[in-house]
C-alpha cells in the first residue's frame, strides 16, 4: 500500500516542483531553474521506479499529476501578486 502513496506523491511533488523550475526559467534565473530541475528529475526517477515494478501504480501516479498540477497552479497564482 506504500508504494501506492509514494507513487502519488512522487508525481505530486515533481509536478508542484516542476511548476517553480517554470517560473526560475520564465526570471532567467540560472541557477535556480538548474536547482529546480535536478529536484523534478529525482521525484519524477522515484515515480519510475516504483510503477516500473508495478504498472498499477500508474493510476495513483495519474491522479497525483493532476493533483500536483492543480495545486501548483494555485501556489503559483497566490504567489504572484
């Protein structure tokens, strides 16, 4: 049942982390899109790992791109201002 929940959170996170490497890239900011990336390309490795075992974990990983997507969206625009 873990595997279910770290598959979820793996894309969950890579895709609110993916969200901030976005916004370092669109500020020109090197360093920090270079930092950003190197964290999206570990959570989205873990994701791999784990539903390449188990290619049922592809359903929680699904919900939690849209999940991660959603929320990064909503961070992002609050941020914003």
């Amino acid at each position: 049942m873990i595997d279910y929940f770290l598959a979820f959170f793996a894309i969950f996170f890579t895709d609110i982390f993916y969200t901030y490497y976005l916004r370092a890239v669109h500020e020109d900011q090197t360093v920090k899109a270079s930092v950003w990336a190197t964290i999206v390309y570990v959570m989205a490795a873990i994701a791999i790992i784990e539903y390449n075992n188990n290619h049922w974990l592809l359903i929680p990983a699904a919900v939690g791109a849209f999940c991660g997507t959603w929320v990064g969206m909503k961070l992002r625009k609050n941020n914003s201002v």
